[in-house]
C-alpha cells in the first residue's frame, strides 16, 4: 500500500519507481531523496502533454526540456512533492515496527519567488477593463460573453466571482464553494461566512472566518441574488459548478475566468483570479486597515508574537469598519447591471 501511493505522488519512471517499489525503510537514504528531488526540478512541466516529451521516460524527458529550453516544474510544485513524501514517510514511522528515517525533510526548495512575485495586482487599467467589459455591461449571450449585446449574467458565476473576489479578497475556490447558508447575517451585520462544511468544502489551513459583506456588494445586489438562489431551492450560491477531478469547485471557473481576461485584453503572465487577492490587501494598507486585521479577513495565519498570544478574533463590528473602509480609486461601477435597481 506504502508502495503504490509513492508511486502516485512520483508519477515518475526508471530508477525512482525503486523508491515506489519499498516500503520506507533503512534501505533508502537521504541521498536517494536528493536524487529524486534534483529529477523533479529539471522535470518538464506538463511532460505528459507536451508533444516534445509525452510517452517518453523522466530522463528522456529532462534532456528535451534541456534541448528545446522548455519551462520545468514549478518551486511550489517541487515543494509540495516533496511534503506529501515527508507526510507518508513520517505515517510510516508511525505505524511500523522499525524506526524510518525521516529522509525527505527538511528538503523543500527555497522560494525566492514568493507569492508577491508570482501574481501581481491588477492594475487600474485592467480592473476598469474587466469591469467595464460586455459581462458587466450586457453580452451577446452566454457563449459570447466576451461581445457587447443584451443579455444580462447578473445570475451567474462568471459575474459575481471577480465582485466577491475584489471585495472580499476571498480565494476562488472558497467563493465557488459556498453554499447559501454561508451568507448569513449577525448583529444586523451581513456576512460570509468562510468554513469548512460537507467533505467537498475546503478552506486553505483549515482556517474558516467571518467576512463582512461590503456594502458596495449590496449595493450591486448580492444579497438580493442570494434571495433567489434560496428561493430556488438551491444549496450552493453557484450550482452550475461541479466539483472538479482535483476536487475544487474552481478548477472550470479559474480557466473561464483567465481565458475571458485574456480575450478581453486584461491578462498578463503574472495576473489571474489570484491577483483580487492581492488588490485586496493593498486596498487594506491604503485604507489603514490594521495589519492583524488584514490578515484576518484574508485568512492568514497571523506572524510574529502577534499569531503567537490571544485566540486571533476580532469583534464583528470592528471587521465591518475594516470592510467599511476599503475603496478602490478611479474604479466606478455605477454601469454594471443591476447597480442602480438593488435595493438590499
């Protein structure tokens, strides 16, 4: 069993299913663990699709990403690897006679890209473009989303995920995958509640927390949308996506989203639905917004002394102040559907 799920989490060939074909044990060093992972990081990304390397071996396929300069897997990629690696080992320690060596940690790769230098904010230019684009303006249809016409998709994701993701800061996944119980409502203070629920609702570190919906989101008519979306007898907010093979709700939403930025001028390699997050905590510091409370509201652990004392809640109402505060200059959105009719 120890066997075949290292042989999972490798995907690899010749010689490194030998990690995959013993259980851990003496017999495997940390040499063979820095052999393993200095393959993973001259592997290829995308071997398996890639016409230069598909169907070929992980050597073969290291020396064509070599000869045709073909981007390899990423540091997060390699890292994440080389943890579930270390979880099986240290499950193995765990449950075997004999004691197993802890070869695969610490060996993650140190990431100097970090997550500031992999996704950049959308600028103003491209946060008027995506909101000034046929989605919020009236498409031609569903298909055509991205060409002016009549049709309004106030009632869809594709709509209301790049508002909630603005006004929020929430991961995309997070958002798909809230169902209409999480908007709730608390001293008269309209929430989302962020958590963990049924097997298929995952929040990153566990982390679940309270966001005060912005009133620029009521404004727009979110709560009224919800209404409908409960009227309607649905459970989740955004019924149309399904659980993907990673199982995420996000994994359609994340390629309808980039491809629609992409075809509407609004995309560069280091923006995607990401990039919300990070307009969102700049608008946090601009707004002076309290560091601890800015993460608090984004989910993250809280660093320093600060994550070390107290249990890292906040009053409701000192939460909605901080939503309260949040603008983004030059940005109107008085044009998109459904502004001026909300009555929430």
């Amino acid at each position: 069993m120890v066997s075949q799920a290292v042989e999972r989490l490798s995907g690899l060939d010749r010689p490194f299913h030998r990690i995959a074909r013993r259980p851990p044990n003496s017999r495997l060093k940390k040499a063979n663990a820095r052999d393993f992972k200095n393959v993973l990081l001259e592997l290829p990304s995308n071997r398996n699709k890639l016409p230069q390397t598909i169907g070929i071996s992980p050597r073969e396929a290291i020396q064509a990403a070599k000869d045709h300069e073909l981007p390899t897997l990423s540091v997060s990629t390699v890292n994440k690897a080389l943890g579930r690696l270390q979880g099986l080992w240290k499950w193995a320690d765990k449950q075997l006679d004999e004691e197993v060596a802890d070869i695969f940690g610490p060996m993650k790769v140190d990431d100097n890209n970090k997550a500031r230098n992999q996704h950049d904010p959308f600028s103003k230019a491209q946060l008027q473009t995506i909101f000034n684009s046929p989605l919020y303006t009236g498409c031609k249809s569903k298909r055509f989303r991205t060409l002016p016409g009549d049709t309004n998709l106030s009632d869809t994701s594709w709509y209301w995920l790049p508002l909630l993701g603005l006004w929020t800061g929430a991961r995309l996944n997070e958002l798909c995958q809230l169902s209409v119980e999480d908007i709730d409502q608390e001293k008269g203070i309209p929430l989302i509640r962020v958590q963990e629920g049924d097997e298929d609702q995952r929040v990153k570190f566990g982390k679940s927390r309270l966001v005060p919906i912005h009133p620029e989101l009521v404004q727009l008519g979110f709560l009224r949308f919800v209404k409908a979306q409960r009227q309607a007898g649905h459970e989740r907010i955004f019924p149309e996506l399904r659980l993907g093979a990673t199982g995420y709700y996000s994994d359609q939403a994340s390629k309808d989203f980039n491809r629609y930025v992409d075809r509407i001028g609004a995309k560069t390699v280091k923006t995607s639905f990401h990039s919300f997050r990070h307009n969102f905590k700049d608008a946090c510091r601009h707004a002076g917004v309290q560091p601890d409370i800015n993460d608090i509201l984004l989910g993250h652990a809280l660093p320093g002394m600060a994550g070390r004392y107290g249990d890292g809640s906040v009053p409701l109402p000192l939460l909605r102040e901080a939503i309260c505060k949040i603008r983004y200059k030059e940005l109107r959105l008085e044009h998109v559907k459904g502004y001026r009719e909300a009555g929430d």
